[in-house]
C-alpha cells in the first residue's frame, strides 16, 4: 500500500507539473510572448544607442524587433518581397537607415521598375541557428525571394554543446524554452559596454605600438582581436570544422523550408575586410592577429557556400570580386562592419543578380566609394 500510495502522489505530482507547462506554454502564445524569432532581435519599437569609435547613432525597430518599416504579413499585389536575414552587416551596425543595404537594394529595385519591399530581419550577434528561426519568421510575410548573408565567423565557432542544442531545437516550437534561454542569456551577459568601461569589460588594452597610431578605440574588431585572436584569424582562412557543420545543417533546413513555401533562396557571402582591403588586414596584425600573408587572395568560404548553395539547391552570390575593384572606404578604418559605401556596393552587386542581367561595374549614375578615412 505505501509504495502504490507513493506511486500515485508520483505520477499526480508529474501529471500536475506537466500541466502546468502545458498551460504556462499556452499563456506564453496567448500573449504572443518569447517567440522563437523574438530570442534572435532587438526589443520591438525600441530605440537603441551604439557608441563606439566609428560612430554614434540609434537604432529604432518596428513592432516585430526589426530594423525596418512596419509590413503587412499580406502582401501586396503586384510586389516582389526580398526577405534579408542576417547579423550586423545585414542589421546595418554603424550606419544610419537609408544607407544600409537592404534599404539601398529597395531603392535601386524601384528606380529600375520593379515594385519591391525589401525586409530586413536581422540583429547584430545572430549566427546560422538565429538565421533559420528568422527565415522561418520572414516566410510568414510570402516573400518571393530571401537572401540570407553569411560572414566567416558564422563558420569559424566553437561547436554547440549537446544539451544547449537540445534546447535550442526545442526552442523553435515551444516558448518555455524560448524563455529559458532568454534567462540564461540575462544571467549570463555582462553589462552594455561603453568607450569608457573597455577595460572593465574584460578587454585588454591594446599594444603599445597600436596605442601610439589609433589611441584605445572601442569597436567590435578590436575587441574581437584582443580577446580572441586566433578566432578572428580564421575568419579570412575558413575550413571545414564543426563550425562549418552548424552552418550547413542549418543552411540545409533552410533550403527544405523555401523549397516548400516556393520561395527563392540566395546563399550570400559577406567578404571579409582582411580579403578586401591592406588596411583591414594591417590593422589586425597589429593587434597580434596571425593573418595569414595570403588572406587577399583567399576565397574559403566563398567556395565552401558555393559548394553547399549547389548541394542544397539554393543559388549563390558573391561579391567579393566587385569588392576588391575598390578594395579602400568599404570598411571602418578600426571595425569590420561596412561604411555606406560598402553597403552601397553590396546592394548595387545584389540588384544586379536579382535581376540576372549583366551590367557594368557600378550602377549607371552611382558615385564610386570615397576615399577612405586615416
């Protein structure tokens, strides 16, 4: 009698808890709160502010997190949709609205006669599992095509361990788990860094030959130089590693999940500035990172994507070529992310292969890159 009285408390107490899950998971969607795609963006109609060497400028985001206008799930008739997911470079970081690329290719569609809205899901920080969830957000808004913009790093990281890739696989459908990682993140992440808390933030200082050409500048290469060197190596010399693997699983449920909602689905490679311009690559080696001699000639990753688009059926775009005509002003003279021009470029070189027909260099009409900033 004692072990079947306990046995039935057991399974009440399991039966109950379950419950309760199941009705704290039903909240959760009743309140349309901690969806999967909200995890991977910034906070909705929210107004952010990035300081840092380069710049000093918000960021404003519509009711979903995106950086963007404000868009119907209904799409208009006779309008082609682009869906653009990716990290910081896609987000824009550095650079003020109108002058990113998903905003520049929406202009250059238009003005060539194709009425077209562009969306720009993306987040700085978001790697190849936040691009599947955002993909997986954006086909809720039909678009005609999707873009999703890889950089190296996406491809260089530390495998995921077993339980946290349980949980996130979890998180994609159920909202509790969604909610765990957020409380994970929040306990985990330290405080917002500023210019003036480098240091306390656990970055070291950087060399003292550095120090007497640039000062102690805050930017996202510098810091990710100074804290991991051999990572940001990598990033202009990508291989196959477990990395690589994260990326192409995911990259593959893409593929699965715009070939059953009829989409067309570009794999896009973001050229790193080491592959592109001297300064970039002299800036990280006087940061004590390796690069290697042969880094502007290598094409890695862009071979490793092309191979993957070609297995997966997506199709692929690469303008590292276009970007090596320029080579100088693309980059933040101490960041890796793109200045306006950059993103000019890219967009200019994406329009071009939307509408797969040939053109010349540039733009008709566009001005080139100025020079860039010492």
């Amino acid at each position: 009698m004692r072990h079947r009285t306990l046995a039935t408390r057991l399974a009440l107490l399991i039966g109950g808890g379950l419950m309760g899950l199941v009705c704290a998971e039903l909240a959760l969607r009743a309140l349309d709160a901690y969806s999967p795609a909200s995890f991977h963006l910034l906070p909705p109609h929210s107004r952010l502010r990035d300081v840092q060497t380069g710049w000093d400028l918000f960021y404003e985001t519509n009711a979903q997190g995106w950086r963007d206008d404000e868009y119907e799930k209904a799409k208009p008739a006779g309008v082609l949709r682009v869906a653009s997911i990716g990290d910081s470079f896609t987000f824009g970081q550095g650079c003020p609205r109108g002058t990113i690329f998903p905003d520049v290719l929406e202009t250059l569609l238009n003005l060539a006669g194709e009425k077209t809205q562009v969306l720009n899901l993306s987040s700085p920080g978001v790697g190849p599992e936040g691009y599947f969830v955002l993909l997986e957000e954006a086909l809720r808004y039909r678009p005609d095509v999707v873009v999703v913009s890889f950089y190296a790093n996406d491809a260089t990281g530390p495998p995921t361990p077993w339980l946290n890739g349980a949980v996130r696989d979890l998180s994609h459908r159920f909202r509790l788990f969604v909610l765990a990682r957020d409380l994970r993140r929040r306990i985990a992440s330290p405080p917002t860094v500023t210019r003036d808390d480098l240091r306390w933030s656990g970055v070291p200082p950087p060399p003292p030959e550095f120090q007497r050409l640039y000062g102690e500048p805050h930017t996202n290469l510098v810091a990710a130089c100074l804290t991991d060197p051999e990572q940001v190596a990598r990033w202009s010399d990508v291989r196959e590693g477990k990395g690589w693997d994260e990326l192409a699983r995911y990259a593959g449920l893409m593929a699965r999940a715009c070939r059953g909602a009829g989409c067309r689905l570009v794999f896009a490679v973001v050229p790193d500035g080491a592959q592109v311009d001297p300064h970039q690559w002299e800036i990280r080696r006087q940061l004590g990172v390796k690069v290697s001699p042969t880094a502007m000639m290598d094409s890695g990753l862009q071979a490793l994507v092309r191979d993957l688009a070609r297995r997966e059926g997506a199709e692929f775009f690469d303008p590292l070529e276009d970007f090596k005509r320029f080579r100088a002003g693309l980059y933040f003279p101490l960041d890796l992310h793109w200045t306006p021009a950059g993103h000019r470029l890219y967009a200019e070189a994406l329009a071009r292969y939307l509408a797969r027909t040939p053109g010349p260099a540039r733009t008709p009409g566009s001005a080139p890159p100025p020079p860039p900033a010492r």
